[in-house]
C-alpha cells in the first residue's frame, strides 16, 4: 500500500495544483507446484479504484487546467509455465 500526503504540482500552491491525500492498493494471489514449472496468479492494481492526479498544467491566464489521472482499477490473471 502506499500513501501520499497532501502535494502541490507547483512551488507556487495554486489552490488548482493542490492534490488531496490519497491511499493505493494493489494486490497478487499466485499458486504453484513445488518444481515451479507453472504458476497461475491474478491480481487487482488500485485496488480501491481510488481517483487521483498524477500530473496537472495551470494554464491561469486562460482560465484553464490540464490534469492526467493515474489509470483505475484494473484486474488481470498471469499464467506461467516452464519446461
């Protein structure tokens, strides 16, 4: 898990470029025989599909703001074999 305070995309502190703390989870469940010639997992990234900014442009002085958002949640499976 990881956790990000409070943060500001500038030095400025535009109240725009603030970004609220924010928590993301991820998570990998993998099963596998003792020779490990396969292994079967899935797992589940932003596990709390939380929304947040990971980049914003403060274009003020035309009364404009460009934010790109960190993907949401997303799920997936792996298989792996070995011979």
């Amino acid at each position: 898990m990881n956790y990000n305070d409070d943060s500001s995309f500038t030095v400025i502190g535009n109240p725009v470029d603030i970004e609220d703390a924010y928590s993301v989870g991820n998570l990998r469940v993998s099963i596998s025989n003792f020779d490990d010639t396969w292994e079967v997992a899935g797992f589940v990234k932003n596990l709390w599909d939380e929304e947040y900014r990971i980049y914003n442009a403060d274009v003020s002085f035309l009364n404009y703001s460009v934010a790109q958002f960190a993907e949401p949640r997303w799920v997936g499976g792996q298989l792996k074999l070995k011979f």
